[in-house]
C-alpha cells in the first residue's frame, strides 16, 4: 500500500487513475442511488452491455475508414444512449415484454460488439481492458470526456433532483402534482447510461453494475434521505475504487476485479451486522 503511495507522486498515469476514480465515484454514488431506489438494476445491466458494441462499431470505423478524431468512448455513449431510450420506451409502453425485450437488446448490444470487433485489425488486444476495465491505461482525453460526461450527470441532477425523487419513489403521486413522469423516467435511464460509460473504464463492462449498485445499496442502509444516500454512495465508491487501485498495485492484479472485490465484501459484511443487530434489539 506504502509502495502505491509513493508511485502516484512519481507516475503521471497513476494520477490519472486516482482522477478517474474520483469523477466516476460521484457519478457512481449518484446515479447508483437512484437505480438502486427504482429498482433498475436489470435495465442498467443491459445497457452496460451494449456499451461493447458501440465501441466496437466506432473503432472498427477508426480502423477501416480511417476516422481518425474519434475515441470508443463516443460510440459507447451514443450506444447506452440508444440502449436506455429503446428499453425506457417497452417499459413504459408495452410492461409485457418488457424482460423479452431487455434481454433481447442485452444480447444484440454485446453480439454487435463481438461482430465488429473480430472485424477490426488489432482491437482484440484492447477487448479485454474494456470488458474487465483497465484504469491504469486512461488518458487526459479520457480524463477530459468523463469529466464532462460527469458534468452533465451533476447538472440533471441539480435540476431535476425533485422530479427524479417523486419518479423513483411514487409515480401516482409524482403524476398527481403535474410531473411528466415518462420524461424524467427516460431522462433518468439517459443519465444512467452516462454513469455506465463512465464505469466502463474503472471497473469494465462485465462488472460495471456491481459498482453501480454496491455502494448505494450499503449507504441506504444508514441514511434516512435521498441525497445522504447519494452523498454516502458517492464518497463509498470513491474509496472502493481508490481501495482496489492501491491494493491491486503491488501484487500486481486487475484493479477492477479487485474493487468489486472489495466492495462486494463491505457489503455481505455490513449486511450481516445490521442483521445481526435488528435481531438483537427486537423484542422477545
């Protein structure tokens, strides 16, 4: 742990790390609490995955159409995107397909991916540290991208922060005071397809919903209100991340497993404790 210390003073690229794990925290505690309290996990789930094929269409465009100022993080965000709207649109319209089609588009998003992947000259060696994310290898344009997708995940929020609570916990009611809750329904899985890309590159696509979920879910456990949830799961996933990163340094492991890890860990911990600790001041 000491040794990771003194290298982030020493490399650049683990500055950059400790950075990414920083702006995608607050995402995370944010946007996790609201997928947590509305109970979207499975829909977060396939939009995840379809972020692989996104990525893999824009780079197989790099590659053989030589589209040059372009990064796969454009082509993820613009495939959650269309993922979120697709899935939000059959939730709202048809609620009786809405499993066959969410796992309809859960598969085709990570089919397409394969599909141009494997037509790609070179990206299968970069397959792996977006499915298993690879922190290390980010960028100050990465850096500069997610800072902004960040950005616009705060401003939703800050705007509409009564509006995405009487959605997430009352839709009648929400109904009832004049809130076009189809909107913000679909303004929220938007936002959560942001929170997605920004995860991909802390801890990939295969394990992006752990991270999403986890520290949320332990900070409702103790908070009482929305945003001491939110503030909870924000500084939670921060440190799980900055936790994997330093414990995974030295022995050298994936530092996005480890994370999960860690907080999946902190979880079934704290969940048995608080458990255990309802039972004891029960009655008889």
């Amino acid at each position: 742990m000491t040794e990771f210390f003194s290298a982030v003073l020493e490399h650049s690229f683990l500055r950059l790390a400790v950075l990414m794990t920083l702006l995608a925290g607050v995402a995370c505690g944010i946007v996790g609490t609201y997928v947590v309290t509305r109970r979207i996990t499975y829909i977060a789930g396939a939009v995840a995955h379809c972020v692989l094929g996104g990525m893999g269409v824009e780079r197989y465009f790099q590659a053989i159409y030589g589209w040059e100022h372009t990064h796969p993080i454009i082509g993820a965000t613009v495939a959650a995107l269309i993922a979120a709207i697709i899935i939000g649109l059959v939730t709202l319209k048809a609620k009786q397909r809405e499993d066959t089609v969410i796992s309809a588009v859960w598969a085709i998003g990570m089919a397409v991916g394969v599909l141009f992947i494997a037509k790609t000259p070179g990206y299968q060696t970069d397959l792996q540290s977006y499915l298993f994310g690879n922190i290390l290898l980010v960028s100050p344009a990465e850096i500069t991208m997610v800072a902004l997708l960040d950005a616009i995940v705060l401003t939703l929020v800050l705007l509409f922060y009564k509006q995405f609570q009487a959605v997430c916990f009352d839709e009648e009611f929400a109904r009832l005071r004049g809130i076009h809750v189809e909107m913000y329904y679909l303004l929220l899985l938007a936002m959560t397809a942001l929170a997605v890309v920004l995860l991909v590159y802390v801890v990939g696509i295969v394990m992006v919903i752990a991270l999403l979920t986890l520290p949320a879910a332990i900070a409702a456990m103790f908070a009482r209100k929305l945003w001491h949830t939110m503030t909870g799961a924000a500084i939670l996933a921060t440190l799980f991340s900055l936790g994997g990163l330093a414990i995974s340094y030295e022995p050298d492991l994936p530092a996005g497993a480890t994370t999960i890890v860690l907080a999946g860990v902190t979880y079934i911990t704290v969940a048995i404790l608080t458990s255990l600790s309802t039972r004891r001041h029960q009655p008889g």
